[in-house]
C-alpha cells in the first residue's frame, strides 16, 4: 500500500468528505428540533454515516485520509470554539492508527471508525462546558420550552452518556458499514 497521498486520493477524500459532511450537517439539523433526538445526535449519525466512513477509508486507502476526514468534521462543528477541531484531531490521529495498526482491513476500519465517531461530540462542547451561555444562545431559535427541557435532560454527567452514544454509533455504524463493504464491493475490487 502507498502511503503518499495523490491527487486523485485527495479528490476522492474531498468527494466523500463532502457526502459525509452533508449527511452529518443535514442529521444535525433535523435531530436538533427535538431536544431528546439532539442529544441521540452522535448515536443516530454514526450509525447512518458508518456505510459513508467505510467506503471512504476503502477509496482513500492512504495514510491521513481519515485525519483529512476527522479534521473536515472538527472545522465544520468548530462554530463557536476551537475545542472541537482539537478533539476532532485527536480522535482522527488514533482511527488512523487503528486503521494502520490492522493494515486498513474492513475490521480495522471498522474498529476505527467507533472511535472516529467521537468528532461527531464537536457541538456538545460547547453545551458541557458552557451550558448557560450556549443555553441562551439556543433560546432565539427554539424557544424557552425547548431550552428547558434541554437544561432539564443535560446534568453535568451527560457527557459520559454522550460518549457512550457516540461509541455505540461508531460501532453500530461500522460494523454496519463493515457489512455493506463485504457484500457489495468486495467482489468489484
């Protein structure tokens, strides 16, 4: 396997970027209206974009096209504050690893893909660090229910659920994807 990133790699991570960007965008927008599905965020969008990521690290089959990918998601859920470029960065260095580490077999995508779904933690953030604020910044769009019902679900120890969420989309997700790869593409090579 070359480890050199060409052109026609980087043309591929940004068209399969831009699916999986749109999806997670398109996800986030739609699960946000209702205060609970916002929360299931991570656990809904790793399981629908887990198909995407697999066939992603199978086209791009290079060394830093899963860090490209992680670093796209940090940028685009990096809105308000960095943190989430930063956690993104870090949590797209060990897929990259992981999926090195398996010599980038489905099983190791998959495997680093569940952790890879943690980028998808970037908007919560901003709601585990600075509840108040990001609370109120909410209120303009969705209304003072909304806003305390979000208040309500979203203790200091929501963070711990939301990672779980997020790894179970990531596994759920990969293997799903792990599946669709085996089935339908290993026969085209």
């Amino acid at each position: 396997m070359k480890v050199k990133l060409t052109t026609k790699d980087l043309i591929s991570a940004g068209a399969f970027g831009a699916i999986y960007l749109v999806l997670l965008t398109v996800l986030s927008s739609v699960l946000t209206v209702v205060p609970v599905l916002f929360l299931a965020t991570p656990l809904i969008a790793g399981v629908i974009l887990g198909t995407v990521y697999m066939l992603y690290a199978a086209k791009v089959p290079r060394t830093g096209a899963i860090l490209i990918l992680a670093i796209l998601v940090g940028a685009i859920t990096s809105m308000a504050t960095f943190y989430p470029l930063v956690v993104a960065v870090i949590w797209g260095v060990i897929a990259e690893i992981i999926a090195a580490r398996g010599q980038r077999t489905a099983g190791a995508l998959a495997a680093g893909y569940c952790v890879f779904n943690l980028t998808s933690m970037g908007p919560f953030f901003a709601l585990i660090l600075a509840k108040d604020a990001f609370l109120e910044s909410c209120s303009g769009y969705y209304g003072e229910e909304y806003i305390a019902a979000l208040d309500k679900l979203t203790p200091s120890w929501i963070v711990l659920v939301l990672i779980a969420l997020a790894l179970a989309g990531g596994l759920l997700g990969g293997l799903f994807g792990k599946r669709i790869l085996k089935k339908h593409f290993a026969k085209a090579g």
